[in-house]
C-alpha cells in the first residue's frame, strides 16, 4: 500500500485506491463538516452559547446571583458550635513557634540580615552609577 498526496488539495496523503482524500471529496460534495455540539456546563441539559460553557438560563440565573429563595431571607448558613464537633477554639490553641537553627551563633544573623538588605544594595547600585558617570 504506497501513499501519495491527494492531486487537489497536496496536504492529505491517499492510498492508491483512493482518487481525492476525505476532505476533498466532503468539500466536493457539499458536505460541511458536522459541529459537535456543546452543552451547557452547569445544567448538562442545553446546548452552551457560542464562545461559554454555560446556556442562557444558567448565564442568567448566574449574573442574578444565582440565589433564589421563597422567603426572601438570606441564603447565609450560620455554623453552630455544636455542629463543629470535637474542634478547640482558637483560644485554646498553642501558638506555633518556628525553630531556629541553632548552628548559627546569633551574632552572625544581624550579618545576614546586612547582606541580604536592599537598602545597602540599593546604595552599591548607586555607587556603580557615580563611579560609570566619573569614568566617562
């Protein structure tokens, strides 16, 4: 079975049995190729508009605020303590101290913090571009 490029379109490749490749022959016919419909995202139910996800009735339903309920309270749940369960407070809690490393002596942390310090960066910045103006 040898392939050839199609003599119509010379993109597609055909067998030696074939005389135009599928594309051709579906442009030959008329045929327009079949556009898979998508439904909306939200409701799985109605075809999505052109460019979203979601159908008019979510898109809707969405920009109303997609809250809707008979009595007209609000929709916000309040938490009771008691559905909360076994949980501590925050008050109760242990305040989490991070570790410091104790290989480094404490005299040598200021030093660090000099080094990696953006303001004596900044002011060796500074000092380059005085130096560069005097040079020229």
């Amino acid at each position: 079975m040898k392939l050839s490029k199609c003599p119509r379109c010379d993109l597609n490749y055909i067998t030696e049995t074939e005389k135009y490749c599928k594309v051709c022959l579906r442009e030959m016919k008329g045929d327009a190729p079949k556009e898979e419909i998508e439904l909306c995202s939200v409701c799985n139910e109605t075809p999505a508009l052109p460019g979203r996800d979601v159908c008019v009735f979510c898109l809707k339903e969405m920009n109303n605020g997609g809250v809707h309920t008979d009595d007209g309270q609000d929709a916000e749940e309040t938490v009771d303590a008691s559905s909360i369960g076994g949980m501590d407070s925050v008050s109760t809690m242990d305040e989490i101290i991070p570790e410091i490393d104790e290989d480094i002596p404490s005299q040598e942390f200021g030093e660090i913090e000099n080094e990696l310090s953006l303001e004596s960066v900044r002011e060796e910045e500074d000092q380059d571009e005085d130096e560069d103006e005097d040079d020229r």
